[in-house]
C-alpha cells in the first residue's frame, strides 16, 4: 500500500496477551486451596479468640465485684454524728453462712463446694436521718420488750422532721452511749408525733435482747452475744436508723447465679456467673487475730470481735459443652476463676 508520496507503508498486527482457560483453572484451585486453608485457620482460633474474651470478661468483672465490696466493708460500722461519741462501735460486719445441712463447707479442710453462698451485712448508719434520744413517757428509759419506742430529737431538728423519717420495715439499732450494750428492732409503723415527743411502733425484743429472724433479718443480735445486748435505753444513749448493704448470690436461675448489693430496698447485679462466695473473718480475742474462720458459728457470732474480713468469690465463664475441658471445682465444661481480698474495716480495726 502506497501513501500520497507514492512510498509504501508497512502494516504491523499486535495481539492481546492473556491467560488461557488452563492457566484460569490453576490458577482457581490454587486460590480455593489457600482460602480453604485461611478458613480452616481463623475457625480453629474463633473458640480460643471466644474464650479468651470470655474469661477477660469475667476477670474484668470479678475485679470490679471485689473493688465495690472493698469501698463498702472499709466503711462498715460508721455512724458517728457530731455529738454521738461512741468510743466501741458495737457492731459493723454480720456474716450469714449457708443454711445448715447445705454440707457445702469443710471445716476441717477448710474447703467449699459449688454453691456455697455466704450473705454479708455491712452496717452504716441512714446518714440522712438524725439519732435522736430515747425516752419514755413519764420516765427517763424504755425497754424494748415492749411493742412501742419513744425518741426525742437533738439539735434544732422538728418532731415532725424526726418523725417523717421512719418508716414501716426500717431496722433500728439502739445503743448505749459507751457501745457496750445494743440491740435492733424493725419498725411496724411509719413514726408519729405524740405527747411532745415521736413514737415508733416495732417489733418488741425478747427479755434478751434477742429477736427473730424476721425481726432482725441482719442478724445482728443473737443469744451467743447476749453480754453485748441489753433492751434498758435512757435518755443519753442513741436510736440510729440503720442503712445496711447487704451482699448475696441470687441462685433463682442456676443457669446464672448473680452476685447482688442490696440496699435502701435496691437491688443492683454487681457481677454474674458467680458459684462460690465464702466471707470469713478474723477477730480479735488475744488466740486467732491472725487466722480466718470461714464458720461463723466458731466465733460465736460475736460481731464486735471482728477486726477484719477475708471474702472468697469465684466465677465461671459460659458452658461450652462442645469442649472437652473440665474444670477441676465442680467438673463443668468452663473455666472459672477465684478472687480474694482482705479488707480492714477502718472503724473496727481502730477498737483496739
């Protein structure tokens, strides 16, 4: 072919370069080898990765479950009011064991079972309601054997402010003005204005000083402690409105006991999967200051001995049934984990 100058012009062909339908195969199977593989790999590690998380969790949880039981038992025993000089708070800590015949706690190896659940009292006094005087009408005391409690208050506080702060199920603590006596009742009645003075209607002691487990749903008073109680209150001894926390485990779903912190009629989860909590205590009596005793019944319940608390909690991670792996504490398919804390409860530990 001639151009306009009459020269020839050369035409050259070029083809495409590209993969033929083997090389596309090949090509393919290698790819579905290798992802095959990556599958393989990342399935293998979900179930570690799963675990892993599951026991950070439960980790995070359980530090945090210790770390708001230790904000609260270092505070236990406070109720000192400017004017209410105490020198011996009475009373600070109770420590409820399991109920009896549970077997869950060995006291000779001083092990304990699944499901082996404790209930702590912390004891504080209502911050927001005055102590007030006890007194009767006509005299200077009043016994608390009977079904009524006569309080008169200090300061520039009202009747009528005094007496709009009890309420029907709020529990006392009444005390002498040494802390060498006490004893507690629960109100039947919210408070009233009567005679110059505010009248509380409750649930009477026995002649002891004692009261039944509904009526001291604490604990705090009991017939092994029965020099520290005492039901004569005068005029410069004190009725302090309690506001207790009390902590337990909700095992109404085995599936997920829950630890709980209960107080002023609130109940909040503080951690889950939670199947052991043990409370113990050291108590000051010259012999075992420095041994805890997780049986409460081997002080006698004697509370205003306690000096410090040792509190054992374990948790679980979810039941992975499809696992092999079983755990050494009860033989279920989870891993667990076991915290423990001491805390010196600032207003107990100074007694001495």
């Amino acid at each position: 072919m001639k151009n306009r100058s009459g020269k020839e012009r050369s035409t050259s062909h070029s083809s495409a370069a590209g993969f033929s339908l083997v090389e596309l195969l090949v090509a393919m199977a290698i790819f579905l080898i290798i992802g095959g593989a990556a599958v393989t790999l990342v399935q293998r590690h979900v179930p570690i990765f799963t675990a892993q998380q599951n026991q950070t969790a439960l980790n995070l949880a359980m530090r945090n479950a210790v770390a708001q039981m230790q904000i609260d038992v270092v505070n236990a025993g406070t109720g000192y009011y400017q004017g209410v000089n105490i020198p011996s708070w009475p009373i600070g800590i109770t420590v409820v064991n399991s109920a009896p015949g549970t077997g869950c706690y060995d006291s000779v190896a001083k092990t304990y079972s699944s499901t082996c659940f404790d209930t702590l009292n912390v004891i504080s006094v209502d911050q927001n309601t005055p102590p007030s005087n006890p007194s009767d009408l006509g005299a200077n005391c009043v016994s608390t054997t009977s079904s009524s409690l006569f309080i008169t208050p200090v300061g520039t506080t009202t009747l009528a402010q005094l007496a709009a702060d009890f309420h029907t199920g709020d529990q006392l603590l009444l005390v002498k003005s040494d802390g060498s006596q006490m004893t507690t009742t629960i109100l039947t009645g919210d408070g009233l204005v009567t005679g110059g003075k505010v009248k509380l209607l409750h649930n009477p002691t026995a002649v002891d000083g004692t009261n039944t487990s509904s009526a001291d749903p604490l604990a705090l008073s009991n017939s092994a402690d029965s020099n520290k109680l005492g039901v004569q209150f005068c005029n410069t001894d004190w009725v302090l409105k309690l506001a207790p926390i009390t902590y337990q485990v909700d095992a109404s779903d085995p599936t997920n006991p829950k630890l709980t912190r209960t107080q002023g009629g609130q109940t909040n989860v503080i951690s889950e999967q939670i199947i052991g909590f043990k409370v113990g205590a050291a108590v000051w009596n010259g012999t075992t200051d420095d041994t805890y005793s997780f049986d409460a019944n081997t002080y006698l319940h004697d509370w205003s001995l306690i000096r410090s608390v040792r509190i054992s909690l374990i948790g679980r991670t979810q039941t992975d049934v499809a696992n092999n792996f079983r755990n050494s504490f009860d033989g279920g398919a989870y891993k667990i984990e076991s915290v423990s804390v001491v805390i010196n409860p600032r207003n107990l530990s100074m007694n001495d």
